[in-house]
C-alpha cells in the first residue's frame, strides 16, 4: 500500500514537471521577438501638414497619457505593487474607465496624444481592443501603435494575469510621414524573459511645411520593476536617439512614462513608503539631461499613484513620473498635468502647450 503510494506520488510529481516543461516549451516558442527597429503602420493619416505661421509663433499641445489599460481605477491594487489583483472584477468596470478615459483625452483637443499601456487582446481588461476603439474616437488624427509587452500567458499572481498584448500609441492631428518602434534594452533572464515586457520607445515623424526639419515624438515607457540596471542603459539609448534626430535638425520632443522622478522634483515633496516591497521610482540626475534642453512637468500635482491598495487621497503614496523632454528649438510655453483623482487609471494625463522656435 505504501510503495503504492508512493508510486502515485512519483508519478503526479513527475507529470507536473512534464506540464511544467511543456509550458514553458510554448512560451518559449510563442515569444514576442521583436527587432531593434521596426517601421510600424500608419493609420487614419491625417491629410494636413503642419503649417507654421511666420508672423508669429504658433503653438501646439501634447498630451501624454498612461492610460493603465483601462484596468487601474481608484478601486483597484495591482500585484506588482504590492496588492493582489491583476486585473477589475468585470468588463463592465473596464468599459467604464476606458469611457472616461476617452471622454477626458477628447475635451483637451491635444494636437499630439501619447499613449502608454493601450491594451488589444488581453485578459486583465477582458479583451477590449483599445487601441481600435481609439482609433475610431479620433479618426481625423493619425494613428499609430506598437508593441512592448506580448505573452501568450502571464501565470501569476492567482488568478492569473494571463494573455497580455499591450503597447505604445501615437495619435496626431497632423500627418505622420513616419513611424519606428525602437526597442529599448531588455536583459531578464531565462525564464523571467519569457513573461516580462520588451520596452521600446515609439517615434513618430511629421514633415513641417517644405523644410527639411521634421517634428519628432518619442514615446517612451521605461522599465518601473528592477534594480536600475535596465533603466540606465534604456537612458543611456533614448538621449542617443534624441541627439541623433536634434543634430539633424529636428524639433524633438521626448515624452511618456518615465518611472522615475525628475531632476526638479523635491524628493521631501511626496514622501514614499520605506517598504522594499513597494515600487520606489529613482530620481533622474541633474545631469542627465543634454545642455539646453528643457523638461516639460508640473511639480504641483502628482501623476502616478501606488497600486498597493485602493486609492485614497492623503494616504497612497504619490508622486511625479509623467512628463516631457524637449529639445533647444522648441518652447515650452506652459505645462499642467489635470487632477482627476485617479478616477480611471493609476496615472494622470499631462498637458504641454509649446512652439517651435524659428516659426517666427
């Protein structure tokens, strides 16, 4: 009876390692493998070009947005961060952030939108198709998406995470004559690679008048969950990039998520938790940034939110991670970043109102 037993205990063991293997022999070959750069679609190609007025200088806004898939409300927590969940309790709440979501990008009628975390096909927002939805909301605008996080199936925490295909989106109401996804460095090992995202930094390019110089969007969303190592090489890639497209002449905004807090931030303004177990964002150093060049932020409210525990005002740690990067020739001429209290995402969108200089 024992010997008995034990075999049947052999044998579960035996088959759950077979499973196990067989798991990750599909991750494996299901993998999101993408190139270091990659011309992506352009849809809804707005049929206007950017026209600059040479009597005066006029001025455009840009949004950028983490939209947290539609699926990081005020009641929400997130695994990651120190809660369980990893995804709302239905479609229905999915539906309703998105809403306000779309609603809230609407009213500010930004000439540029950057989006971070728009969900396609996955199962922590019950299969919504954002990016398609957004497209159709603003289908006068150019459109364009790219991948940075793509798996077959996520199996933590319990209930599992599951499919995820998520990504950066770009939307501009002028005509985009170009758009690359540029991977950012990636350095998880095996097997952690096969669930974790593949950063990249969208760029997107619109042709000004006649002249040679193009505007050019980076949308970026660095990594939030490792030890500093994978930031400051994808730091190191990004100031390359802009420099490279600044020294041809263009006019260079670098904007998104930047999961760490800017240089001109007091640290003592938003305390964080001392918990190791809860996401704590770096600090950018001073010096970082290229001579001349300007960050565009709001310091007065914050733009992200832990995702621990429900929101609540006055407890859940805050802070400021959100922003914009510009180049010399481009003014900034004013910055806030709208207070919705975390209603339908963990972060809130901010606004940039600026000109480009040599438009006179």
């Amino acid at each position: 009876m024992i010997r008995k037993s034990v075999r049947m205990i052999v044998s579960l063991i035996f088959a759950l390692l077979i499973a196990f293997g067989v798991f990750l022999w599909v991750l494996q070959i299901t993998k999101y493998d993408p190139v270091e750069k990659e011309t992506m679609a352009i849809d809804n190609n707005a049929d206007t070009s950017i026209t600059l007025n040479h009597e005066s200088a006029q001025t455009f806004s840009v949004m950028t947005y983490n939209i947290g898939y539609a699926g990081l409300g005020r009641q929400e927590d997130f695994f990651m961060d120190g809660g369980v969940k990893s995804r709302p309790d239905s479609l229905e709440i999915v539906k309703d952030n998105y809403f306000t979501i779309e609603d809230t990008i609407m009213t500010q009628s930004s000439d540029f939108i950057m989006l971070q975390e728009v969900d396609r096909n996955s199962h922590r927002s019950y299969r919504l198709d954002e990016y398609t939805a957004l497209k159709k909301a603003f289908e006068t605008y150019s459109a364009s998406f790219a991948y940075n996080y793509k798996v077959l199936y996520v199996p933590v925490p319990f209930p599992p995470m599951g499919q995820v295909n998520a990504g950066q989106a770009t939307f501009g109401a002028y005509e985009m004559v170009a758009s690359e996804r540029i991977a950012l460095p990636s350095t998880y090992s095996w097997p952690k690679n096969l669930v974790m995202l593949d950063r990249c930094v969208l760029k997107t390019t619109y042709a000004i008048d006649d002249r040679a110089e193009r505007l050019v969007l980076y949308n970026a969303h660095f990594s939030a969950y490792d030890d500093g190592t994978l930031r400051e090489q994808q730091m190191a890639l990004i100031k390359k990039l802009i420099l490279e497209s600044y020294q041809r002449g263009d006019y260079v905004i670098l904007g998104g998520d930047w999961n760490q807090t800017f240089p001109e931030i007091d640290p003592s303004q938003f305390p964080l938790f001392d918990s190791g177990a809860f996401y704590l964002p770096y600090q950018i150093d001073k010096e970082w940034a290229p001579a001349g060049w300007q960050w565009g932020i709001d310091d007065s409210i914050p733009t992200y939110r832990l995702l621990n525990a429900p929101y609540e005002e006055g407890i859940t740690q805050v802070g400021i991670i959100d922003g914009f990067l510009v180049s010399p020739n481009v003014s900034i001429q004013h910055v806030e970043t709208l207070n919705l209290g975390f209603e339908a995402s963990d972060h809130h969108p901010v606004i940039m109102k600026f000109s480009l200089l040599g438009s006179e």
